[in-house]
C-alpha cells in the first residue's frame, strides 16, 4: 500500500467523513466556493444597476465588518467541529433552526445552479457547428419580428456585402424588432407555452443536460472530501482562466475605455436607495464569494 516500514501510516482523523488530503486542497476548495458563475454573469450587471463605482465604497465596507468575519465564523466554526450544518448547533441548540435553513439555501442553490449548468451544457453542444443557429432567422421557431444580420444561406461568411446590407436595412425599418438569440432562447430551447395553464412538453434534450450536470455533481462528491479535494484542482482556478481570458478580451475591443468609464462612473444618488441596501445586505452574506 505504499507504506514504509517503521513509520506510523497517516490516517484520517474523521475516518466517517474523511479529510482533506492536504491543506491545498482546502484552499482551493474555499475558493472555488467564493468564486463562481456569478462573478462572470450577475455581479458586473447588479453593481452597474445599483451605483456603479458608488457602489463599492459601502460594498466594500459590508465586506469587511460583516461578510469577511461570517466567512472566517463558518470556516473555523465547521473545521473545530468536524460537522455539518445540522450537527455542529449541539453547542447551542437554540440556534439549530440555523443549520436546518443553511440546508434549505443550499438546496434550492444547488438545484437552480445546476439549472444553470444545465443551460451551459446545452449551449456548449449546439454550439458544434459552422454556423451557429442562434445567429440567424429563417428557422422554424422563429417568428416574423425576428430580425438577424446573418443569413444561413451565407455558409458562415459575409461575403456577399448585399445581402447583409439588405438585411440590416431591413431590421432598421422594423418597428417591431427581436433577435434570432432572444427567439432560439424563448421558443427553441425552453418552448416557452402561451398561458400559465399551459404546462407545455418536457424538453428531452434540456432534460438530458440537467441529468449530466447532476451526474457530474454525484461524481464530484462520491466520497466527500476526497473526490471533492481533488476536483477543486481544476474548478477552483478555472474560472480565473476564463476572467483573466474575457478580461484581455474586453479591453482590446473598440470603445473598452468608454465602457469602463460608463460602468464605474459613481451615481452616488442610487446609495439610498432601498433597492441597493436589500443589494448590499446580500452581498454582505455571500462575503468573499463576490469579490
């Protein structure tokens, strides 16, 4: 098994629920729960809505007197007790109401972030094509106020300059105008139905992208810590990858510095508003996971 003679084989000191191989592992794991997919697609919109660059002055003093310490709390709370969120209130019972609400919060978020998920697998399979279908209209889900620039008849090139000057031309004179993403999103991928009464059809292939991203959920945490320690290496730094790509990205394209100025520039009058404080009281919970 790999053990040397005469030296004591390390072993877990939780032999139920395991522990971290190495301290690594736990790093990167509290990282890759404070950072996620809303930093990419929720946050860069919330902070604009909410004061832009006004915003992060009280952001970032709820970060530090109340999400910070929240974080260290659970951290060190859970890493003393070797216990989950149900079990580790046996020191004060009163608050055991506590650990049953953390389970229905992570419950709901698991389910909606594999929701999520789910949609980013279905994208990433369909997007294995030449021409990609949300570009263009003229499929049999669009509608007749869609209005694209890309026809399919071009075979992926805007070649021929007339027809796109046509269709361009086209989509101005429209008073009454949707884009073929919009369309493939409402009626391709989830076939929205026209009334709340009615259910509509289960979509078979969404439906088999929601039981892949919870497969690879169940493979991730198959034996707790251990399986989960060493998937962490990966989607812990990841999403760096892709900041550190779409950042690049974003200020190389025309007119970055204009939107830069326009998203950080502060509203200071958005600071009272009531919207902005429910905001900052989110924030402050999430802690770190927003920075």
């Amino acid at each position: 098994n790999g053990a040397v003679p005469g030296e004591p084989v390390k072993r877990d000191e939780n032999p139920r629920r395991g522990n971290w191989g190495n301290q690594i592992e736990f790093v990167l794991t509290s990282v890759g729960y404070a950072v996620g997919l809303g930093n990419v697609w929720r946050f860069p919109y919330l902070c604009y809505r909410n004061g832009g660059g006004a915003f992060m002055f009280p952001y970032f003093i709820m970060l530090v007197f109340c999400g910070i310490p929240l974080f260290f709390l659970e951290l060190s709370f859970g890493q003393f007790a070797s216990l989950g969120c149900l079990g580790v209130w046996k020191v004060s019972p009163m608050f055991k109401g506590v650990g049953y609400g953390m389970m229905v919060v992570s419950t709901y978020i698991g389910i909606y972030y594999n929701v999520v998920i789910c949609i980013a697998f279905y994208y990433f399979f369909m997007s294995m094509t030449n021409l990609l279908p949300w570009t263009y209209c003229n499929n049999p889900w669009n509608t007749p106020d869609c209005t694209g620039v890309v026809s399919p008849r071009l075979n992926g090139s805007l070649a021929n300059v007339s027809a796109v000057v046509s269709s361009v031309a086209e989509a101005v004179n429209r008073t009454k105008r949707t884009s073929p993403s919009e369309e493939y999103w409402k009626h391709k991928v989830l076939n929205i139905s026209d009334d709340i009464g009615n259910f509509g059809e289960v979509r078979l292939p969404i439906l088999g992208c929601l039981a892949v991203s919870w497969v690879v959920v169940f493979l991730c945490l198959i034996r707790g810590v251990k399986s989960s320690g060493k998937v962490v290496y990966f989607t812990a730094t990841f999403p760096y990858v892709v900041l550190t790509i779409l950042f690049i990205r974003g200020i190389t394209l025309d007119g970055a510095v204009n939107g830069i100025a326009y998203y950080l520039t502060p509203q200071w009058q958005k600071i009272l508003d009531a919207k902005v404080c429910a905001f900052l009281r989110c924030c402050a919970a999430r802690g770190p996971s927003l920075l």
